[in-house]
C-alpha cells in the first residue's frame, strides 16, 4: 500500500518535472539501457559507437552524467537519479544541441515511475538475473518493472538468450530487434566479427546489446565494429590497478550472483595461471538471498577469498559476512585456507595484496567506481582505486627493503 503511494507520488513529480522543463525527451532520441548487469558498460559501448560517428549524444550511467561537454555527479550510490535531475539533464541535453541521449535504468526506478514521461526511443535489455528480489519479492515482478520500459519504446532490443526474451517480447510497444551469441537473431556474432580488447563472454553480450541498438539507429555495420573492437573499457569495470607489482590488480563492480560469476570466470581463463584471490561482501539492508549465493560461486571459481564490508548499512559486517560464508562451507571450503574474514576493507584489500605472489591476480569486488561506504545510515568517503594502490605500495616498499 505504501509503495504504491509512493509511487504515484514520484509519478506526480516526474510529471511536474517534464511540464516544468518543456518536455525535452520529446526534442531527442532516448535510449534507456535496463538489465541487472551490464548495463554500463553496454551504455558506455554505445557512447563510443556515437561519439566516433560525430553524432551529438548526452549519457548517465552509474558512474556519472556527460551532458554534452560537461561531467555531472549523480551522487552517492545512484544510477538513476530523482525525476528533477533526470528532466534537467535531458533539458541541458537539448540546450546542448544532443540528438541522443542514453540514460541507465534500473528496476526500482522504472518500479517507482522515476523515469515517467520520458519518450524512449530505444530499449535496451541486458539481462534479468537474481538480484533485488528484497525490493521485487518474486523474478516475475523484477521482470515485470523492467517490462515498464519496452511498453513505452519505439524499438525494443531484446537478449535472445536470456530467460526474460519470451516476457518482453509480448510487451515490446512496436519493433523488436534480437541480439544473441548462441543462436540466431538480429544480431550475433556471427554477422557482427567483433574482436573486443575487454574479456569476458559478459562483454560479448554488452557489445552485441549496444550493435543492435546502434544498428536500430542506423549506423552502419562497418562503424559499430570498428568502435567496439576499440574499445579499451568503463572505469571501475575489470580495470587493471599497477604500480609495478609481479601479479595483477583488479577493481570491478560485480555485485550480483552472475556479474560475480561472470567477472571470476573471465578473471579465471585469461592470462597467467597463478592463484586467484577474490575480496568481496555483499551490501546490507538489500537482497539476502544472494549472499549464499555469491559465496558459491566465489568458493567454486576463486582459489582464495577475502570476505568483508560492502555498504553494510545498519546490519553488522560480521552477520552479512557470516551469511556469505555458508555458501563456502557448502561446498566443503575451509575459514583461513579457502576463504578468510577480514571485516574493514582496507585492511581486507591489504590482506589479499599480501597474499599475492608472482603471476596471481588479486581482484576486489562491489565498489569500484563508488565514492562512499555506507555505515549506519552515514556515507563515509572510501575509494577502492586508492585503497588498491596504496597496499600495493606498501607491499612493493616491503619487497624493496
């Protein structure tokens, strides 16, 4: 009951947000990217094929806004942000002379009508895995928010292997463009012989995600490959962290069951066969039901985990932790050999770091790109780039002296 009065209450507000800035979706080409994963990249992928077409476009994502020429902070822990933000960059957008405009979107905010009154020109779907099922209760009713955007868009891309195609294709609004790696569709593989300097299957999928959009919006076939194939990455987004250490440094954001897997195993058949050693926890006061869950696939893929805080929250460190844990000892994984608790991150960066010998690769897990750490009901500035370097500092001192 609650949750639909607040609904209708930011629907009320989406609605004097769009009056109050001269409906400015309707003066461009919206491109809303939804899924639980990837979404960033594939929005960031599709920037690029734009950008090197020398078209005018104006992008948010989690990381930040790029409206025009100028960056925008959304502000802590935001990928969407409040229905006055979003309406006043779409204006500075227009006042920017954009054509497009890629705005990320994620289930609460389609949920909660955030993005009301906002004329897409072109959906996007990643893909619809476990996560958020504290907010959406059910699969169906998470698919069932991000089916909100694909009534609303003029062309629909749709990821053919994914178990939410049959769903969204029967609300798609109008034209239905396909993208797989397995099968056949629109676009796949096969006809788009892309090269990608990211790793990953994941990013096969994101650069596929991004083709077909590009493709609905007439770039041609020999443009999108070229843009793709140079393509070097999203910060925070399996970013590669040095300062002169033998082993590899990663941050990335996985902080899902299938980004978490995802990101392990592309981490785990790529190059170097030395140890893998994952630090990572899971953020509290959200979806508990994948913290066994990561726990698994981190016990089944890394060699060694560090388990710690990510946004705890009002919940203790230790309960979330110990919560993760089960997963490990579920398959048999012992504390202090397979995987290790180390509850403040800084000193769990800095435990792994330690741990790495030549040819391993240490890869931390959650925050990446964030700039703040949620406890109590306080952010706390953190950055996961500084706390990386300076253990590998640290460490390289140590092997100096």
């Amino acid at each position: 009951m609650w949750q639909k009065i607040k609904n209708y209450y930011h629907l009320t507000k989406s609605c004097l947000a769009s009056i109050y800035y001269g409906f400015p979706s309707q003066k461009l080409d919206v491109i809303g990217i939804t899924g639980t994963d990837g979404k960033t990249t594939t929005a960031s992928m599709l920037y690029k094929i734009l950008k090197d077409n020398r078209a005018q476009v104006s992008i948010i994502t989690s990381v930040n806004a790029q409206i025009g020429t100028q960056t925008f902070e959304t502000g802590f822990h935001v990928t969407t942000p409040s229905p006055w933000q979003v309406q006043r960059f779409l204006r500075k957008a227009v006042n920017s002379r954009s054509k497009y405009f890629i705005l990320e979107t994620t289930s609460h905010r389609l949920d909660q009508n955030i993005v009301a009154n906002i004329d897409f020109a072109v959906g996007i779907i990643t893909n619809i895995t476990h996560e958020h099922l504290d907010y959406h209760k059910s699969w169906h009713n998470y698919a069932g928010a991000k089916a909100k955007l694909f009534k609303k868009s003029k062309v629909s891309v749709l990821n053919k292997d994914d178990s939410s195609f049959e769903v969204l294709k029967k609300v798609s609004k109008d034209k239905i463009v396909t993208y797989s790696l397995k099968g056949s569709a629109d676009v796949t593989q096969v006809n788009y012989k892309l090269k990608l300097k990211v790793p990953g299957e994941f990013n096969m999928y994101n650069a596929l995600a991004a083709s077909a959009a590009a493709q609905s919006l007439g770039i041609g076939k020999r443009q999108i490959i070229k843009s793709l194939n140079s393509f070097v990455g999203v910060k925070g987004r399996m970013e590669e962290v040095s300062a002169g250490q033998n082993f590899r440094a990663i941050v990335d954001f996985a902080h899902t069951p299938n980004g978490l897997k995802q990101a392990l195993s592309a981490l785990k058949n790529g190059k170097g066969n030395g140890h893998l050693i994952a630090v990572f926890g899971s953020a509290g006061l959200r979806d508990r039901a994948k913290r066994m869950q990561m726990g698994e696939i981190a016990a089944s893929i890394a060699d060694i985990s560090v388990l710690t805080a990510e946004d705890p929250r009002t919940e203790k460190v230790s309960k979330i932790i110990a919560e993760i844990a089960q997963g490990f000892k579920k398959l048999g994984k012992i504390e202090n050999k397979d995987y290790f608790i180390v509850e403040d991150r800084g000193e769990a960066i800095n435990y792994a770091v330690k741990l790495a010998k030549k040819g391993d690769t240490v890869a931390c897990f959650g925050k990446s790109h964030e700039k703040s750490m949620a406890y109590g009901k306080k952010e706390y500035p953190w950055d996961e780039f500084e706390a990386v370097k300076k253990s590998l500092k640290e460490k390289m001192k140590v092997s100096d002296g």
